[in-house]
C-alpha cells in the first residue's frame, strides 16, 4: 500500500465516537512507521542477495563490468544495512 492510500484511509475514515483527530494521527504514524520497517527489510534482503550474486560471479565476468575480485568481495563483505543508496 502506497503511503498516500494509507494517510488518505485513516484521516478521512468516518470519525468514531471519542476519537480526536490526534488518536488519528497517532495511528497513522504507527502504520507509516510499519510500512517503512518493511519497506527497510524488503531493501535489505534485496541489498544481501545482490551482494551474494555478485561474490559468486566468476572472474571473466566481473572484469566484463569494470570490477576486481577484491572490488566485489569488499561490496559483498559490507553488511545488509549499509544501503548505498539511501540519503544520509
């Protein structure tokens, strides 16, 4: 579920009685905050088995796309979290 289908569920679902609009807003910062634990373990098993993949490329293969032996065992060697691509 995008993130926008989960603001626009829970702040224009029917008002329940008693609840403020700040018990709303609590409860979408809680999915949002689940959302993005699993969007982080999707990024991260993906991260692990692309940095196993590259380690089993042969030698041939690695110098075809511009890297060493030691390049891809140093990217294989860095742990799951450590996601290149997201902004410090």
């Amino acid at each position: 579920m995008k993130t926008s289908h989960v603001v626009m569920d829970v702040l224009h679902t029917p008002r329940e009685e008693g609840i403020s609009l700040l018990h709303r807003a609590q409860r979408l910062l809680r999915q949002l905050r689940r959302w993005k634990t699993l969007h982080d373990q999707r990024r991260w098993k993906t991260l692990h088995d692309q940095r196993h993949q590259l380690a089993s490329l042969s030698d041939a293969m690695l110098k075809d796309i511009g890297l060493s032996r030691a390049d891809a065992e140093r990217e294989a060697s860095r742990p799951f979290w450590d996601d290149p691509g997201k902004p410090l």
